[in-house]
C-alpha cells in the first residue's frame, strides 16, 4: 500500500520552533566560495570569506559554534583533479591552527603540487553544535 504525506509545515510539539533532529546532524555552515574570483557563490551562517594570499582563504562563521572541535568538511574542483585541501583552525592571517578547530570559522588552504592554487570551486560544510 502506498501512502503520501503533505504538509506545508512541520512544527515542533508546542507549535512555535523547527522539529528538532534526533540523532542526526545537520550542516551549521555551507560555503560555495570561487578563490579564483573572489566571489561567494552560496552560503549559510558564512559572514565573511577573507582571501588571506594565493591559496588560502578564511572562513568566519555568522554564528559561532560550540568550544572544542567543529568538524569541516572541504573540498576543490579542477580540470586536472590534482589539488590538495587542507583545514585548519580560524585564523585572520590565514595560517591557523592544525590541531584547534576555533569556535568562529576555520582557514582552507588548496594547493597544486608543492604550490598553492586559488582554485574557482571551493566547497566546505561545517558540522557540530552552534554555540
């Protein structure tokens, strides 16, 4: 037997907030972010993308996630599917810091071989608790 639910809004139990997930996780920060160009393409709870020097950016999250470590996922597309990504914890000189994850943003660094690459298609989730 099939069976369609349709809904226009799934509230919480009192009616006033979003459902809460139980045992999942959900993305707190999206970014889409063209190095190249030094335009954002799309984003969400991303203040600001500061072009820190050729290859690295940083990231500044809107609203700040919980103390200890956020988890970020970060990728970079190319023609030659060659490059490297690393994260590190937020930092506004873009160096950072690669065993802190900090609460407001984190630093991408994409290279090319031994050198790094402003790259046109950077995408980053974050992942944790919103502070």
């Amino acid at each position: 037997m099939t069976s369609v639910l349709n809904v226009d809004t799934i509230a919480d139990k009192a009616g006033t907030g979003p459902v809460g997930l139980t045992k999942q996780m959900a993305p707190k920060s999206q970014l889409c972010f063209d190095h190249a160009n030094e335009t954002i393409d799309g984003s969400f709870n991303v203040s600001t993308v500061h072009d820190s020097q050729t290859g690295i950016h940083a990231v500044a999250f809107t609203n700040n996630m919980q103390p200890g470590y956020s988890h970020i996922a970060s990728c970079a597309k190319t023609s030659s599917f060659q490059n490297d990504v690393s994260v590190r914890g937020f930092d506004s000189s873009g160096v950072g810091s690669a065993t802190t994850q900090t609460t407001n943003g984190y630093n991408v660094t994409t290279s090319k071989g031994t050198s790094n690459f402003d790259d046109e298609i950077n995408s980053s989730l974050a992942l944790g608790d919103l502070a």
